[in-house]
C-alpha cells in the first residue's frame, strides 16, 4: 500500500542564533495519518512533532536515513519547500530569565493580588516559579492551575501563562467578572516548568524537548507515575524524544509539580503544549476514558477554540506516564492538554510578531472557561472526618464518581446539571445520604460529621 508522504524542507528564511538544532540533517516530513503509520513510526522511535487533522497528516522530524526507512516501507514522497518549519525561535519569546523578570515585576506592581515563590528547583538548580493571583492571596479558596513548557522547544506556552498573569491583573480593578473570579478562586500560574531545557534550547538546540539530564533528557511529560510504561506509550531508550526516564517520577521536576499539586489541590489544571491545535483530556492509554462531565468540557473547550478534542490515544497515539493522567486518576484533579497553533503557522517556532497575540487571545476562551465552571454546576463542601469518600450517582444508579474528601476535609465535585444520589462513607460505614438536585451555580452541602 502507498500512502503519501511528504517532505518539508527547512526554510532558508530562519532566525539566526547561537541555538542551532543538533542534529541540523533532520526535515520535517507529513505523512498520512493511519493505525499502521502511528505503530511503526511509534516502534521506529521518529519524533511525532504534531499532526494535523484537518488534513489527515502527522508531522515527524526525521534524518535522511530514517525518511529512506521510510520509502522501504513503500510509502510515496513528494517534497514541498516549508516557508516557517524549522526555524530557530524568534527571539522576542520567553526565555527562563525574561520569565522571571517579567513575574518579579507583576509581584511588585500588584502586591495585593499576587503572591509568587520558587516551587522548587529544576535539575541545574533553577528555580521553577509559580505565582498566585487572587483578590486576597493569604486566604486559601479552591484553586485552578495553569502550566506551560513541559517541552523546551515549545516556545508559544509560556505566552499563553504570562497572558492569563496580565489579563487577571489589569482587569481586575474594572471588570467586574474577573473580579467574581478572583474573589472566589485562587489562580495558579506556572509559566516555564521545564527551564533547564528551554535553556539548552535557546543556548545549544532549537529542536530540544526533554530536561538535560545526563545529556541525553528525560520527557517530563512522560515520566508521571500512574501509567508510567503501562502501555507502550513512551521509550525506555535514552536518545528517544519519549524517553521516560529510569523510574516513576525519577526527575526533580517532575516530584516538584507533584508535590506542589499534591499542596494546592486544584479542581481543574490546564497544560500547554504546541503543536496540533488539540484539546486533550484523559487518559492516554487505549481505551481509558474520563467520566462524561471531563468530556463534555473539554468538548465545549475543543468547540469554543475551532481545536480537536478528545484523549490521546483517540487522536495521536498511546501516551503513558502524562501529567494530565497522574493529576485525574490520584489528584482528582479535572485536567486538559491544550496543543496550540498548527504547523502552517510556524509549528513549534511560530513569527512572534505574526502569530503571538494572535494566539494567546485566541486561547482566553479556552482558560476562562474553567474559570466560569469554578461558578458551578458544582457540588462543595467540607467535613471534619477523615478518610470520607462521596459516592455521586445518577437517579438511574449509574456511577457518576467515587470523590476522595481532600486531606483538609475539603470537596468540590464538579457535575453536569441533574439530579444525584449522594453517600459519604469512610471505609466501615455510610455515614451520610442526600438526594441532590444540581442546578446552575454551586450547592454547599453542610454536615455534622
């Protein structure tokens, strides 16, 4: 069988500087997307850089030898000149130290409804910053989640953070739903998480992805525990863009965004990625899927955007060890993959000038719709025994979830309208029943336990 291929060559028209890619013999090349393309491209370890799914199309980063392995395979290829692919970053982008700099300066401007901190530090010993933006920043509310840059080379992500820092704060004073969002919910941005690699990529490799470990780089977003290696989703070889790592959540970087999850405890988290113009939910691995209301939202998130939404495994490829993954199934944490922009508009090295506003604005209707969803349909409350789970079913008897009460005695379950039936039951007993009738806003439950 013949299935097209075709071959993107690097334009002669890139940005200068001192980040050149390492390996400068490899071409971005699309090819027809297919079950039988995905598992031997997934076997062969060729970097999977996005696809494109209007057309039908993956884009892989591949050498000469590995695009002839290709054509042995009796794939057809025809070459077409690429006017933005593979440039170097535009330097106006984001690099760790502007990151920094541009926080320190929103911390000092906006004192009242800011509080920012060193999360923990990266493997070089970089700090990995992370501020907070709330009507009053000493008094804990649930809390939304924000990060960007699990992957270096991805260089519009951190726009998209800085833009939600700047939106929230410059319109706090005169609008008054950013100020209904900002007096009931607490905003938690991390706008660089991978700082080490965005480093290398800046100062050696324009097409890095992983951290620097040993040289060689773990994939951050690959190296969560909980599906860690359960489903030929990542790489066990050192060189492989996938590659995820030695053990379960072995890198700094990883432990620092569990940890500082596991302290937050967000109800919704948002992890920007580029490139494919997708919105991802769990899980990755065949066939594991969320329950309906992490679909329904991400489908109205994937509508509101013009993006494809759906699991990974659904529109890439199996994706084990993810952090969406490790947040939904042992956090409870609703979370999604935004993949922005599309390899017509530059891939991972976008025109800033041409492309930067254009996509962050494009991306506030995705953010602030779980800022709008934080208003309900919900179902919140607290209680002072330990160790509760809340059963939620449907009228039909259906399982809707099985919440695990947060370890402060805190919930927040969010649902789609309708009504439930409700138990709160430790390990020995029910402790409690409600029958519910969930409308439109958020219903405080209050109990005696």
């Amino acid at each position: 069988m013949f299935l097209p291929l075709i071959l993107l060559l690097a334009s002669p028209f890139a940005f200068s500087h001192s980040g050149t890619d390492e390996n400068p013999n490899r071409t971005l090349i699309r090819i027809s997307d297919s079950p039988e393309v995905k598992k031997y491209l997934r076997s062969h370890e060729y970097d999977v850089a996005g696809i494109d799914w209007r057309k039908g199309e993956l884009e892989v980063l591949a050498t000469p030898e590995e695009i002839a392995k290709l054509k042995e395979q009796n794939f057809n290829v025809v070459y077409e000149l690429s006017q933005t692919l593979l440039r170097n970053p535009d330097p106006e982008y984001l690099n760790p130290t502007k990151v920094e700099e541009a926080l320190k300066r929103f911390q000092a401007t906006y004192p009242d409804l800011t509080q920012l901190q060193s999360i923990g530090k990266s493997l070089e010993g970089r700090d990995i910053w992370a501020i907070k933006i709330s009507s009053n920043p000493l008094v804990s509310k649930p809390a939304v989640l924000f990060n960007s840059m699990h992957h270096a080379r991805e260089i519009m992500t951190p726009e998209v953070g800085i833009d939600i820092i700047d939106y929230l704060l410059t319109r706090y004073a005169s609008d008054s739903q950013v100020q209904t969002w900002l007096n009931s919910t607490e905003v938690w941005v991390i706008p660089m998480f991978n700082v080490d690699g965005n480093n290398r990529m800046w100062m050696k490799d324009s097409m890095w992805r992983k951290n620097t470990r040993n040289g060689h780089g773990v994939d951050l977003n690959r190296n969560y525990p909980g599906t860690w290696n359960t489903c030929n989703g990542s790489s066990g070889m050192t060189f492989s863009q996938t590659y995820r790592g030695p053990s379960a959540g072995s890198e700094p970087e990883t432990q620092v965004m569990m940890n500082f999850v596991k302290n937050i405890r967000p109800v919704f988290n948002i992890s920007y990625h580029s490139f494919s113009e997708l919105v991802l939910y769990p899980y990755g691995c065949k066939p594991g899927k969320a329950q309906q209301v992490v679909e329904s939202i991400g489908k109205e998130m994937g509508r509101l955007l013009n993006y494809k939404a759906g699991t990974p495994w659904e529109l890439l490829y199996n994706a084990d060890g993810g952090d969406i993954d490790w947040m939904f199934q042992e956090m409870q944490v609703i979370p999604f993959v935004i993949e922005l922009n599309s390899s017509s508009q530059g891939g991972f090295h976008p025109d800033y000038k041409e492309w930067r506003d254009v996509t962050v604005e494009k991306n506030r209707v995705g953010w602030q719709l779980l800022l709008k969803r934080m208003q309900g349909p919900a179902i919140v409350g607290s209680v002072k025994t330990k160790n509760v789970v809340v059963e939620v079913r449907a009228t039909s008897g259906d399982l809707v979830t099985e919440y695990r009460v947060n370890p402060d005695g805190s919930y927040f379950i969010i649902l789609d309208e309708g009504q439930y039936n409700l138990k709160f039951k430790t390990s020995n007993s029910v402790i409690e029943q409600k029958s519910v009738n969930l409308a439109q806003g958020n219903l405080t439950l209050k109990h005696l336990f």
